[in-house]
C-alpha cells in the first residue's frame, strides 16, 4: 500500500467517525474527527499537489470546515456553567519538587530566578518591570514541567497548569472564554492571597503555532491568549502573575509572538555531569554492586533525563524477573554489565537532528 493510499485511508476513517459522532449528536467528538480529517486531507495535498483527487479532497476540506462552525455555535454554553468554573477545575496542587530535587540544569535555574524568584521576594527593587512570560523548550523528558512546579514551590506560588492541545479541542466554542476565565482567576488569585500566580501552559505551539488550515475559533483564542498576556505588562497594574510555556517544537511559533516571552530558555539533553548524577540519583534507590557510573554515562550520551530513568528501572526490572524465574528469596544486586545490555536493545527517544534543530533555534532566539 503506498504512502497516499494509507493517508487517503486514514482521512477517510477519520470522516466516517466524524459523521457518526455528528448523527450521534457528539458535537466535541464530531468537531475534533473533523479536525483530523482536514489534516490529513491537507498533508496529502501538500505532499501529491498533481493528484487527479486534489480538488475533490479542497472542497471536502471546506465542507468540513463549514460543519466544524455550525457545530461550534451549537456546542451549549450551559456545558461548563453545569460544572465547576474551568478555572477551578484547572488549579492543580503543585507538584512536590524544588530545584534541589532536579538534577544539573543550573543555568536554567539561574535564569528562572532571576526572571521569577528574585522580583517576586523583592519588587521594589526592579522599578523598570520583569519579564512575565517565559519559554522553556527542548526534548521531551528532559524536565520543563518539574521546573515549572519546582519555580512555583520556590515562591510559594499558585499553580494553573493547562495542556494547551485541550483549550484548542475539548472546550471548541467555549475555549476564549475559557482562557480569559484562567487569567481573571490568576489574577484575582494573587491579588486576594497577596502571592504570585503561575500559568504553565504545556504544547504551547498548539495556540500560538503557525498553521495552513485553520479552523473554528483557533484564531480568535489565540488572539485571546495574547491579549491577556500584553495584560500582564500593563504598567498600571501590579499583578504578580507569570506565564510559562513549554513546547518541544519552538520553531513553530509564530515569531511575532516570541516577544511577549521576554525570556526564552533552552533545556536541553543532560551532560556527562549531569548523566553520573542522575544515574547516581535513581540507583541509590535500588541494591547495585559495583556500578561504573562513568562507564554508564559515557554510553548514555543523547538520551534524556526521562530515559536514563527508565534505562535503570528496566535493568532492576531484569534481576527481579531473574528472581522469579529461579525461585530466589530476592533479587541480586545490579551490576554495569546489566544496564550496558538494556542499552543494547534501548536507544535515545530523541534523534542527534532533533537536538541539532533545538540549538539552531536557540541560537536564533535565545533570551536569558
């Protein structure tokens, strides 16, 4: 099966259960099946512009599209008002983590003090403002939301964390004034409780990313979200209130909206360094024998924080199986030789060009 026969499979799956979902009367479900289909039947344009299907597959992409705003004006307004306010339901108890809990990473933490910390101990000393918003990206599983928490544990803050894929599809129809909802809340909630408010919106690029095919309200919630945040910056008031966007593919934002991030901070892979403290960190936690962390961490060059994790729970996980399948009382020590053959079979979730791309970008945008 070729690649445009696949895709063309898909799209179509796609609209069957858009339309079912439609006669159902699932709007949100319909509306975001819709959404897919129009992807994909954009990809395939995009990739096969002389396919004899192309203007057949522009004209079902416009009748999705007409779909998607009738069903958007018919999503009720009474489907968040029958529940808790969404600002209630999206303040999270923050995370028990402090940046003594997160290993390396000391230029990131530095640059977050000085941007967060710092003003919000003592105002009075930055007469000429602070930065509001700022921009944490690099590749998954290297710790953009534990630095987020541990920001907000550090000053004691309130803690918004929204998964920006969600505004976008689940509250479709109620999104913009779900958003201005969120940043009413955070400031009332730092003016009320006399202490900061933090936002941290996760997959930021999915409201301020450059698309081709924009659907429903995506604009105008992104307009919104703007909006609030050239609000936080009003001279005349004193909101303690900071936004923290973390995406793993800066380069789709639109860089005319990079500015409201005064602050644009890289995360990026761990060293050497950083590579012997966490695998330090996390076999501390397990009975090792003589455990040759360098060797380990000369190995592990390019893997994530996230994966050295998992590196070292899957050779624990080995000696345990050892365990039951020889009917032993416990599980003998982890040695290097186990977490050098699950690096045999485990590879870096994250390719060299990837990395390449986020250093690239940072060295076009950076502002620490």
């Amino acid at each position: 099966m070729s690649a445009q026969v696949m895709l063309e499979e898909m799209a179509r799956k796609y609209a069957v259960l858009a339309v079912k979902a439609d006669k159902d009367g699932n709007s949100n479900e319909a509306v975001n099946y819709y959404k897919k289909a129009i992807e994909i039947l954009s990809q395939i344009i995009t990739l096969y512009p002389d396919s004899v299907a192309k203007n057949a597959y522009e004209q079902m992409i416009k009748e999705y599209k007409k779909r998607i705003e009738v069903l958007s004006e018919l999503v009720p307004s009474s489907q968040t008002q029958d529940k808790e306010t969404t600002a209630e339901l999206l303040v999270k108890d923050k995370p028990k983590v402090s940046f003594n809990d997160i290993i390396g990473l000391d230029d990131v933490k530095e640059a977050l003090k000085e941007a967060i910390i710092y003003p919000s101990k003592r105002p009075d000393l930055f007469p000429l403002g602070w930065p509001r918003g700022i921009l944490l990206f690099g590749p998954p599983g290297c710790g953009k939301t534990m630095m987020a928490a541990a920001v907000a544990n550090e000053i004691d803050s309130n803690f918004i964390q929204l998964d920006a894929a969600s505004i976008m599809s689940k509250w479709l129809g109620e999104a913009e004034k779900n958003v201005a909802k969120i940043f009413n809340t955070a400031r009332e909630m730092s003016k009320k409780e006399n202490r900061p408010s933090i936002i941290f919106v996760d997959e930021l690029d999915a409201i301020l990313g450059v698309f081709n095919n924009e659907v429903g309200g995506e604009a105008r919630v992104r307009n919104q979200f703007l909006k609030e945040m050239d609000g936080l910056l009003d001279k005349s008031e004193n909101y303690k209130v900071y936004v923290i966007g973390a995406t793993n593919k800066p380069w789709r934002l639109d860089e005319p909206f990079l500015r409201r991030f005064q602050k644009r901070i890289y995360i990026p892979l761990p060293d050497f360094q950083e590579r012997i403290a966490l695998l330090k960190y996390y076999t501390d936690k397990i009975v090792t024998e003589n455990l040759n962390l360098e060797e380990i961490s000369k190995a592990t060059e390019g893997y994530t924080a996230s994966d050295i994790r998992d590196i070292i729970q899957t050779a624990h996980m080995k000696v345990v199986k050892e365990m039951f399948e020889k009917n032993l009382s416990m599980p003998r020590a982890v040695t290097t030789n186990d977490v050098m053959d699950v690096l045999k079979y485990r590879k870096p979730s994250v390719n060299q060009d990837l990395v390449k791309a986020y250093s690239t970008w940072y060295e076009k945008f950076k502002a620490l």
